[in-house]
C-alpha cells in the first residue's frame, strides 16, 4: 500500500494504484489504464448540502443514473468505513451510479469543524472492489485543520506550514517541483490567487538520477545554475553532498526602507538512498525564521529506497 497527502487531504492506496491526474483540490487513481478511484475536495464556509455536492457528479457524468442510498442499503464494509471516518469527524452521504459498461459507489463528505467538503467515488469493475473500496475510504484523512499539512507524492514527503498554500507543482521524469505560498499579511484572499504580491514562495524539488547530474559539477555550482531564485555560487555553504545559502538577491538603500528586499533561503542535499537531490528554497519579501525553515528541510525526504 501507499500513502498520498495532498492539500490537506490523505489516502492510502494499493501499490497498483498510480495517480493519473493531479489538480490542487483532486485526484483521479488508475490500475491497468482503468479510472479507479477519483477525489474531489474543497473547503465550505458556512452551511453545507450533501445533496448539492452529489448533484455535482451528474454534471461530470451525464449518461451515469446516480441515485442517494441510506445507510441499510449500503454494503457492510462500506458502512463501516463511513463509521470509522465519522469518528474523525466526518459526515457522510452515501450514492451508487451506473453507466453502460460501469457502475460506481462513493460518498459526500464534510467536516464541519474544518469546512473541508470531498466527493469521493470508485469505479467498481468486478465484486472484490466493492471491499477494496470501502478499505481505502476508512483510510481517508483530513489534515486541513493542523499546524502544518503533509504532502506525499511519487515517493516523496514533506511537512509544509498551513498558512503556505499550494500554488503550483509539476512531476516529470527526473524532475519534480512543487511550490507553495504565503501572503504578507499571512493570509490568503479570494481576490488574489498565490503568488502575487509580496510575500513568501516555498519550493520542493527533487532531481534524478544524482549520479548523471553531478558527474562533471559540483552539487552547489549544479544548484546555483539549476534551481531559481537562488544566489551567485560565492553565496554558498557547501560541502560534497549539501548545499546552503541564506542572503538578499535584490537590496538595496530604497528596498531596505520600503521593506522590500528580496531574500533566498535554501538547502540542498544528495540523498543516501535513491540517487536524487533534494533541494527546499525560500524566497520572496518576507524571509523565514530559521528554526521554521530547519523544520521543513527535516521534514523533506524519499519515502521508498530507490527513485527511477
């Protein structure tokens, strides 16, 4: 089995499962090129009606019949599940749909004490999913409520503050970045999307394979040359396998008294296992505290032995 975390929402899926699209507030798993799995989710102020967020699939599956099911009509596992996640808290709605060639079962979700709202819906291909399905709904949970939300994807983790949010993230072959923002102010407005503005920019990356990379450079002039908003290599700390540095890219007399210097903190470091580089940077007007961004860099690793 594996573990996922992404913008405040778990799952703990079989190995066979592989993510076949990720958005900020979704995933959709496949096995074999068949749709499995598929999560939707967002954050619900004030009231919340199950019956809108079911209404929903019909619009995404409009030759599906979705119909609502009470707890006496759902399978036994499947209630147990929805009554293992009501101890954490959330509520459920259950539904069942069919369409030609395909029938699914899933439930709404919502967690009135972090606003969080997830649709989530299997896609059962023969009897023994129905089981499967209801093992991975009771492994669902919500992180959107603590200090700082885990993300776990493609074999890699990290703790990230909850005042960042996730702004934008790309995982190809040999490269996977994921960046995350926080406001000035510390807060997010509905008016401007992250990263406008001043404030804080925080960068995942994780290169492979190591070996390739580094054969005719060093890790800090790799990371120098590679990695953006970081300084000249004479602004490093650096040694075989890691890499720091902590200064102001744009300074200056008038930036300094408008508050708007430009800084960059960051690391980089060789893993012990599964050849990659890891590298975490901090940039933007509002510079981290140490201790906050020594937690983060600790938390950023590989969750499997060996990357591809």
């Amino acid at each position: 089995m594996a573990e996922y975390a992404w913008n405040g929402l778990g799952v703990v899926a079989p190995d066979t499962w592989e993510p076949a699209a990720i958005e900020r507030d979704g995933l959709t798993f496949a096995e074999s090129g068949k749709p499995v799995c598929e999560l939707k989710w967002n954050r619900v102020r004030g009231s919340f009606s199950f019956e809108k967020h079911i209404r929903k699939l019909t619009k995404t599956h409009k030759d599906a019949a979705v119909s609502s099911v009470t707890d006496e009509e759902t399978p036994s596992a499947w209630s147990a599940a929805l009554k293992s996640l009501a101890e954490s808290g959330l509520r459920s709605r259950s539904f069942i749909w069919q369409a030609p060639g395909v029938r699914g079962i899933g439930a709404a979700l919502h967690n009135p004490g972090t606003g969080l709202a997830v649709l989530v819906q299997f896609f059962i291909h023969a009897e023994p999913d129905e089981d499967r399905a209801a093992d991975i709904l009771a492994s669902l949970r919500d992180y959107s409520g603590g200090k700082s939300l885990p993300w776990t994807m493609f074999g890699v983790t990290a703790r990230v503050p909850s005042e960042f949010v996730l702004d934008t993230f790309s995982f190809q072959p040999g490269h996977y970045r994921v960046l995350y923002w926080r406001p000035k102010s510390g807060t997010m407005s509905e008016r401007v999307p992250p990263g406008k503005g001043p404030g804080t920019q925080l960068t995942f990356e994780r290169f492979a394979p190591a070996s390739v990379l580094l054969r005719q450079t060093s890790l800090a002039e790799w990371i120098a040359k590679t990695v953006k908003e970081t300084p000249d290599i004479e602004a490093f700390a650096s040694q075989q396998s890691r890499a720091a540095w902590n200064t102001a890219l744009k300074t200056s007399l008038l930036r300094k008294t408008l508050r708007r210097e430009v800084y960059s903190q960051g690391r980089a470091w060789v893993t012990d296992t599964g050849n990659a580089i890891l590298s975490v940077c901090v940039s933007g007007t509002v510079p981290a505290p140490e201790i906050i961004f020594a937690d983060i860099c600790g938390s950023y690793a590989l969750v499997q032995e060996e990357i591809a």
